[in-house]
C-alpha cells in the first residue's frame, strides 16, 4: 500500500533508517527528540533509545533530578518509533493514552529506554516500556501506552 | 493555614522560571489560586514532533501537565513540601493545533497525610474544549525536605 503523497518524506527517511540502521537521521529529523536530545542505536535485532544527560532536561535543581515530563516524552517518544522501526508503521503513530508510572527519582546521567509491543491490531498497538540508568532490573519508569496506526485507512 | 493565594502566585511564578526544562520551554504562569494553577506553553518549533504537520509532541503536553499537577498539589497544603510524582496519565483527544499556545489547567481534588491527587486539563481555545486530559498522584515526603527548595526559589 502506498502512503499518501504528503507523507513520502517522512516515510523515506524511516524506510532509510531500517535498511541502513542508522537511526540517528529518525531522530535528527524530529525536532522534540533533538530537544531532549535522544538517540536511538541498533542492539542486536532490537534497539536501545538513549536519553544522554543533559541540563536543560532537568526539573528539580535540589536534587537534581530529571523532569517527570522529560521522562515521559522520551518514553513516549521511544515507543512511537519502536513502532515505526518494527511494525510497518510509515507515519509517526498518533498517540492515544500514556500511563507512566515513576519508580525512583531519575538522576542526572544517561537514561535507557527499551519497548515491547504487548499487542498490535489493525488499528492500535499496545506498548510498554521500561526506563533505567544503572541497572535495567532498577527501572526509573514503566509506562504503556497505546497508539493508533494508520494501517487499513489512507 | 493553608499557602495565600499570594504565597502559591510566587512560588508558582518563581518555580516555572528556576526549574531548567520549564524554563526551557518557557513555560509561564497564568494563574494560581486555590480553585488551581494555570500554566502556559508557547509554541515553538522545537517542540515538533511530527515534521510533516508541526503537531509538537505529546512529551511537551505530558512535561507541562507533570508541572501544572505538580503546582496544583500546593493549592491545597499548608506549607511547601517536596512531592514527587508516583504516576501520571495522559489520555490524549487531539492533536494541538500548531502555530497556538497550550495552556493547562489542574487541581488537587483529593488530599490525604501521604497522597495528593490531582487532574487537569491541556487545552487551547477553551477549557471545555480539551486537547488532552490528565491525572497525577503525588506522593508527600515532609515538609523538611522542602526547606531547601524553598531557599532556592527565593
């Protein structure tokens, strides 16, 4: 099926990015996620989003500590392209629901994210994903989330 | 006693502009009282994320609903206290039209000793016209912890 004619150029650069698996042109063309300041890298068949630390991603000066929001956006963010990477998706997928859950304070060094897609259906996809910085067995954050997909309507 | 009116307006006012990812995004106090907190997020570009529309991302909605829940839990304290998020969920039911602000609004509809819970809403022509609803709990950690923050805010 072929994508609408306005959604080609995006649609290249993921279909570049899957062949040449070089995600950084994902995340280089999407202005939140150079904001955040995001990678995405291959890991084996999977991939690993990365979260690097950064100042301007803070919200408690105190502590410090990353902002929650921050959190969710690159968890948020993580799973839409785990989708596009993985799924068939040509189009970023819309986002439906998001339901983080924080389990400690995330501190001022590099974030990981990894996803699991739970269930994918013709329209919607259900999505978990899990944020750490030392361990992956200490999670900073779980989160699921579902997303619409623009499989089966133009 | 609970916080004036005048004390949350400050406090309110002084945390967008202290706090670095809020400040990054300049975000700004609308109003704050006991009814709840409002919070505006300009838009800009940076916040992009879908480069074919100039839809921002869900992640900028979920970084100031986090803020604005966040705020709202002193609209029903008596003095500041640190409260870290222990869950946040964000039901998302449109895109923010591009080229307007976001503006949010939330409240704490439910204090206890340990928990405060919250709700708000992310809209831009009007409150009833909502882009995106959220609930956040907050989880209360003694007042001692906030004697710092409150030095830095001031």
């Amino acid at each position: 099926m072929k994508p609408p004619k306005e959604h080609q150029g995006f649609a290249r650069i993921i279909k570049e990015a899957r062949d040449s698996r070089d995600y950084s042109i994902l995340t280089n063309g999407i202005p939140y996620a150079s904001l955040i300041g995001m990678q995405c890298m291959p890991m084996g068949d999977d991939v690993l989003f990365t979260l690097p630390n950064q100042m301007t991603n803070i919200g408690n000066p105190i502590l410090p500590a990353i902002h929650g929001g921050v959190i969710g956006g690159f968890m948020e963010m993580s799973a839409a392209l785990h989708l596009m990477l993985f799924m068939d998706e040509l189009r970023l997928p819309k986002i439906i629901d998001f339901s983080i859950d924080y389990l400690r304070s995330g501190q001022p060094k590099d974030t990981y994210a990894h996803c699991e897609v739970c269930r994918q259906g013709a329209r919607v996809a259900n999505v978990a994903v899990t944020a750490w910085q030392s361990k992956k067995e200490l999670p900073i954050a779980i989160a699921r989330g579902h997303f619409k997909l623009s499989k089966g309507r133009s | 006693m609970m916080l004036t009116e005048e004390q949350l307006t400050e406090f309110a006012s002084n945390f967008v502009k202290v706090i670095p990812h809020c400040l990054h995004l300049n975000m700004s106090l609308i109003k704050a009282d006991h009814d709840g907190i409002e919070l505006e997020l300009p838009y800009d570009g940076r916040l992009v994320g879908n480069p074919e529309t100039g839809v921002i991302h869900s992640g900028a909605i979920t970084t100031l609903m986090d803020s604005c829940c966040g705020l709202a839990v002193f609209t029903r304290m008596e003095q500041l206290e640190a409260c870290p998020t222990l869950d946040l969920r964000i039901d998302h039911m449109t895109a923010a039209e591009p080229g307007k602000p976001v503006r949010a609004f939330a409240e704490a509809y439910h204090i206890t000793r340990s928990m405060v819970f919250t709700r708000g809403v992310a809209y831009q022509e009007s409150r009833d016209k909502p882009v995106a609803h959220a609930v956040g709990t907050f989880m209360r950690v003694g007042r001692n912890s906030m004697k710092l923050m409150q030095e830095h805010f001031q």
